[in-house]
C-alpha cells in the first residue's frame, strides 16, 4: 500500500477509529504520517481564520507536495 497520512479530531466522534486504522496500517508496514489535532472538531479547518486551521491546512499541503515530490 502507498503510505498513508492520516488526521483526526480531538472531538470527532470517529477520532478513536481514525487513531486505530492508523495504527493497524503501521502494523502492516505501510508508512502513516498520523496527526492528531488537539481542540479540534470534524470539519473545524473550514474555519479559516483560526489559527489551527491554518496549521492544518499548511501540513496537509506540505504532505501532499512531499507525496508528489517522490
């Protein structure tokens, strides 16, 4: 599998399964860059004037140059 980069919500209702598929994936060897975003909601990044927003938006981009970049 191609590796994985993978975020969760520190209040998603679907953070614990997030977590654990993460996991599951670096048990099976499949490099997973996990992020878990503290205070955060499902779809939180939409707020684009929060500061963590921003942060969020920023290493998602970051990882997706890095994939293309290989």
């Amino acid at each position: 599998m191609p590796p994985a980069y993978l975020a969760t919500a520190e209040f998603d209702p679907l953070r614990d399964e997030g977590i654990g598929y993460g996991l599951s994936l670096l048990r099976s060897g499949v490099p997973v860059e996990l992020h878990q975003w503290p205070g955060t909601f499902h779809g939180s990044q939409a707020i684009l004037s929060a500061e963590v927003s921003q942060r969020q938006l920023a290493e998602l981009a970051a990882a997706l140059r890095r994939a293309l970049a290989e």
